[in-house]
C-alpha cells in the first residue's frame, strides 16, 4: 500500500475508535456494580466487532466481484469525482444529520452473556448505515484493489482498534477501581449529552479524509501547487 493509503485508512479507524453508543455502552457495564465484569463486556466488544468483520469482508467480496466487471472505473477520473462529491457531501451532512439523532446511547438492561452479544449485534446493525469512517475505509481498500492476504489483516486490525478505547477503560478499571470511577462517571454523562455533536465531527472528518484522498488522486494539489497555492493538508 501506498504510505497516502495507509494514512488515509488509518485516519478513519482512528475516528471508528471514537464510536460514542460502544464507548458509552462499555462505560455502563463497568459502572453497573456488576462483580463480573470481564465476560459481558468482551462479549460485547467481540460480538460488535465480529459483526463489524463479517461486515467488512462480505463488502469487500461484494465489491471486489463489482470492481471485475466495472473495470477501473472507481479510479477513473469520474469516480475520483464522485468520491470528491460523496466527500463533500458528508462533510456538508455532518452539519445537518447529527441534530435529528438521540443523544443517550442504549444500555443493556441486564449483563447476561445472551443480552450482551444481542446488544453488540443489534449496536452493529443499527450503526452499520452510518458508519462511514468504515465504508469509506472500505471503498478505498476496493478502489486499490488490495489482494486478500493484504485487506484481511487490515480489516482485522481495523475492527481491533474500533473496541480499544473500551478495552482500554477496563483495564484502568480493573487496575485503578473506584480510584477512576468519579472520572468514568463523568466521562458517562458526557458521552451522553453530547453524542450528537461527536457524531457530527466524526461525520465531518470522515467527509474530509475522503474528499482529500480523491482530491490527491485527482492531482488537484499537484494543480494548485503548480499555480503557486499551497495546500497544507
């Protein structure tokens, strides 16, 4: 992969990471005063990304079989445009849809291990439509034509780091116990007053790193450089 690509992928997972339902989901659970903890909230995590997964690789497959009979027509001039337009056009909703959506994110009225991978797949399919930092990571991967033994570790590694701010929390947890709960509580009420406007500069940044990336491919900077703007992005 090109060192463009790999920012450009990487850039979306990082934003993935930053999902506010999980985070908060995964929040709850450590707060519940459940004594086990460790199962339910692994189930979850595991289930989420593991529907992420089959997700990711049905939509490669789907789109690799599309690609052989569109040719290169996603890297021809006109689909760099219209992922330029796609771009946009999300950086533009990310001013409009988040204001229609619920703050609080879903919580789990029990921890059994049943209730917890029903959660993690119904987070996923509820979230898949708008998960754009991920079908936008995927689309790029189509549009490079990356062999299997290339986009499956990736895609792992991409579904890895969307549940590792989770991961992360319990072990601070497990670590530092009620020392961080004030914090996490804190962290809880935040996520859910302002899920919204998380949503809404993920929506953005998804929307920038796309239309960058076609933008580059199209030459565009290389253009405005040669006119002696300088584009520092």
């Amino acid at each position: 992969m090109t060192p463009g690509l790999t920012l450009t992928i990487g850039g979306l997972a990082v934003l993935d990471m930053l999902s506010p339902a999980t985070i908060g989901i995964s929040l709850y659970v450590l707060l519940s005063g459940n004594r086990r903890l460790a199962a339910p909230m692994f189930v979850f995590l595991g289930t989420v990304a593991g529907f992420y997964f089959t997700v990711g690789v049905a939509l490669m497959l789907g789109l690799d079989i599309a690609v052989r009979y569109l040719g290169d027509v996603v890297n021809s001039p006109v689909g760099l445009w219209a992922q330029l337009a796609l771009g946009v056009g999300i950086l533009v909703a990310a001013f409009v849809v988040p204001g229609r959506l619920s703050n609080a994110p879903r919580r789990p009225r029990n921890l059994r291990l049943g209730v917890m991978a029903a959660l993690g797949v119904t987070t996923g399919l509820l979230e898949v439509g708008t998960a754009l930092p991920y079908l936008g990571a995927i689309g790029i991967m189509t549009s490079a034509e990356l062999s299997p033994g290339v986009w499956v570790p990736i895609l792992a590694g991409y579904n890895l780091l969307m549940v590792l701010p989770p991961i992360i929390l319990f072990a601070g947890y497990t670590l530092f116990g009620a020392r961080i709960r004030p914090r996490l509580d804190r962290w809880r009420d935040k996520i859910e007053s302002s899920g919204r406007e998380a949503f809404g500069w993920i929506l953005g940044i998804a929307g920038f790193l796309l239309a960058r990336y076609a933008a580059n491919e199209l030459g565009l900077f290389t253009s405005l450089d040669g006119l002696g703007i300088s584009i520092g992005i």
